[in-house]
C-alpha cells in the first residue's frame, strides 16, 4: 500500500470515528432530550429546560421522556408550565422537520402544574392568527395535574383524551377537584367536543358534586353548550340536567334540576346571566321554575324571580285558608354571601293576596324544618306577613299582619 494510500485509509477512519462520536454525543439522553425541548420551545416561544435524566428510545418508533421539566416565557420567574415527567412518542419525520411540524403520536405528563396568569401572558406574545392544532393519534394522558388560579385552583387532574387531530372530533375522561374558597366540586365526566378550537359543541355526561363544609350536592349531569374561548371559557347556550341530593348532616333531599343560560368562567369568577331554571322536587324540596342570574368569586350571588308550583308536603302546614289554596307561589330570592349558604338570603313570597317579605339563613331554615314536634313553632325569620284572612284555632281573623324579629338577622340597611 503507497504512502498516499495509508493517509487516505487513516483520515477516513478518523473520520467514521469523529462520526460515531458525534452522533453517540448527538442522540445521548444528555443532549437529545434538552435539544427536542429546545426545538419545541422555539416554536412556541418558551424556554423549556429538564433537570432530571432523560432517555430516549430510537428503534422503531422514536421516544422521549423528559423529566423535571419547566416552560417559561424568557425573562419569566413563574413557569407557565411545570412536570415531573414527560413522554413523546413521535414519528421520524417530526424529528427530521427539526419542530416545523406538529405532529406525535402520543403525549403523556405526570404531575403537571398549569399557571393560569403566567399562560395568558405566553398567550399574549403569541402571533395573530389562529394556533395551530397539533396531530396526536393516540391522544394525551394526565396524571396528578394541577391547575393553578388567583384564588382557586383544580388538583388532583387526571385526563385520558383518545386523539387529537385538526376539524376531528375529541372524546376525553376527565377527573379532577375545583377549589375556591371553602367550596369543593370534585368531577368525574366524560366530554366530546365536535372540533378543537374556540366555537365547538360541547358535551359532557358524569357525575359532580358541589361540597361545602355543612352541606353537599352530588349530582348525575348531562351537559351541551358551544364552548367559545376567545376571552375567557364561555359555554354558550348550556343546557345542563341533573339528578341530585341535596345533602346536610343526617337529611338527604332528592331533586331533579334543569339550568339554561351562558355559563362563563373567568379569572377565578363563574357567572351564568341570564339563567333559566327548574327544579323538580318532593318532601322538604320545592317544585319551582324561575329566571335571575348566578355569580361565584370569592362568595356567592344569587337572584331568581319564579314560581313554586305548590307548597311541599314537608314543610309546615299553612293554616286556612291559605294551605288550602291550589295557586302556585311567586316568589322573588336573592343571596349575597359566603358560599356555605351561612349569609342572609332575602324572600318574598306571595299565594293569592297573602304576601311574605323576610329574610332568613338557609342552614337554620333547613333545622327548623327538620326538627321534632316539640321545638320552637316559629321560624328562625325576620320580616313580615300579611293576609287579609286566616284561620287559626277555629277563630277567623281578618287584616291580618304579623311581624317576625329573629334577633340574629340584621335589618337590612337602606
């Protein structure tokens, strides 16, 4: 072999060896995993780093776990999002088009943390236009997740969601826990919605509960709406059904309830203006339909105007002629308080010419209808009752006109 030759063997076998160093250096899990991050950052314009070991798998079909990973807006102190582990598994030609195409097979995080405000920031620097919806043909999967808001949060998130695909529908599992304040709703739903995107019909079917410390609502629910998510999350002509309890200590009240009207959530604060409402009930719970408005932030608002078809069985009689009138009973309620109900609610109720016009707490109502013979005849009310005849121990009484004074519910101020 000339001298040429030998040069020539050497510096090509120098060069394979330089190769298999480079690309050993190139796919280890120290360097690959921090580069894809890297190229999905760039693409949505985040930093995205992953302190704990990564691994990769390239035979067959490419995957990735990243783990202790963190998503900021450059500059940023509060991730937007935060995970102890993250899997992709994505064909080669996602890897070869270096983040120019969105495009994996599946998606998986374990115990992700979502910043609410800090995600509406990222979303700010985001181009005009529409976000692009990437193509997951078998879906995400979230374990332990956690939502994080100004004063409310959802932990405990688990979420399967089968595939994910531009103008294909989505069907999805969903369990988790909303907290805010001392309210807890924990869900466990299944959704579809037609197409990703803002403008997609909703529809969601599962079980809910609405739990305070005193008191608790689970319910069966079934759920359409349009969902719109320009501004905020807005469910748009919701119609929402559900068979429910109304549950406090040792008394449990069954319902069923229909909800119509835009249902909205934002910054912490749910909303449903105008509402429609009707409930079906029996013993201690009425029967009634009625229109008003909903609002819950830091507490609770509620105003409703409607009718109760009869006086149900489980309260206490009314005396004549009044419990033996058929009329319905138009009432007007309104709330503003504490989510556990403990605030002064307002009534007025009226049957025939007999008007009521008080103010009471829901909790000590509630006992007082449950309590033995033996307790107090009066209401824990305040406020006032006229009748123009009423009947009591077989003496009739005309121009009637009674004042209730509860001395624990204050006169409200004018």
């Amino acid at each position: 072999m000339t001298r040429r030759r030998r040069i020539a063997l050497w510096l090509f076998l120098a060069l394979v060896v330089a190769g298999a160093i480079a690309l050993r250096w190139l796919v280890a899990p120290a360097t690959l995993v921090p580069n894809v991050l890297a190229l999905a950052g760039r693409s949505l314009g985040l930093e995205i780093t992953a302190s704990g070991v990564g691994e990769y798998r390239l035979r067959g079909t490419p995957q990735l776990v990243a783990r202790d990973v963190v998503a900021r807006l450059p500059g940023e102190g509060t991730a937007v999002l935060r995970a102890e582990r993250i899997f992709i598994s994505l064909p080669w030609s996602t890897l070869r088009a270096r983040g120019s195409e969105l495009s994996a097979h599946r998606v998986e995080l374990d115990a992700p943390v979502l910043d609410v405000e800090a995600f509406r920031k990222w979303q700010a620097t985001r181009p005009p236009g529409k976000t692009p919806v990437p193509t997951l043909s078998k879906g995400i999967g979230i374990v332990r997740g956690q939502v994080l808001g100004s004063g409310w949060k959802i932990d405990n998130l688990n979420a399967q969601l089968q595939s994910l695909a531009p103008g294909a529908p989505m069907r999805m599992h969903l369990q988790g826990r909303y907290v805010g304040g001392d309210l807890r709703v924990p869900v466990d739903v299944h959704a579809t919605l037609t197409r990703p995107g803002s403008g997609a019909g909703l529809g969601v079917a599962g079980k809910l509960s609405l739990e305070e410390k005193d008191w608790r609502i689970p319910s069966r629910i079934l759920l359409s709406a349009k969902l719109v998510t320009d501004q905020a999350i807005e469910l748009r002509h919701a119609v929402l059904g559900a068979h429910s309890r109304y549950v406090a200590g040792s008394s449990a009240l069954p319902f069923s309830l229909g909800i119509a009207g835009p249902l909205r959530f934002e910054s912490g604060a749910i909303t449903l203006q105008p509402a429609g409402l009707s409930i079906i009930g029996k013993d201690a719970m009425p029967t009634l339909d009625a229109s008003g408005q909903f609002a819950m932030t830091q507490g609770m608002g509620l105003q409703l105007d409607g009718k109760l078809a009869t006086w149900p069985s489980a309260w206490p009689a009314l005396p004549p002629p009044l419990g033996q009138s058929n009329s319905p009973l138009p009432f007007n309620l309104s709330y503003a308080g504490a989510t556990d109900l403990s605030a002064i609610a307002s009534l007025r109720l009226q049957r025939d010419a007999s008007i009521f016009d008080g103010r009471f707490r829901l909790p000590e109502m509630m006992d007082w209808i449950d309590a033995p013979a033996a307790g107090s005849p009066l209401p824990p009310i305040s406020g006032n009752f006229t009748t123009p005849r009423m009947e009591v121990s077989g003496a009739v009484l005309e121009g009637v006109e009674l004042q209730f004074d509860d001395p624990s519910i204050a006169v409200p101020v004018e």
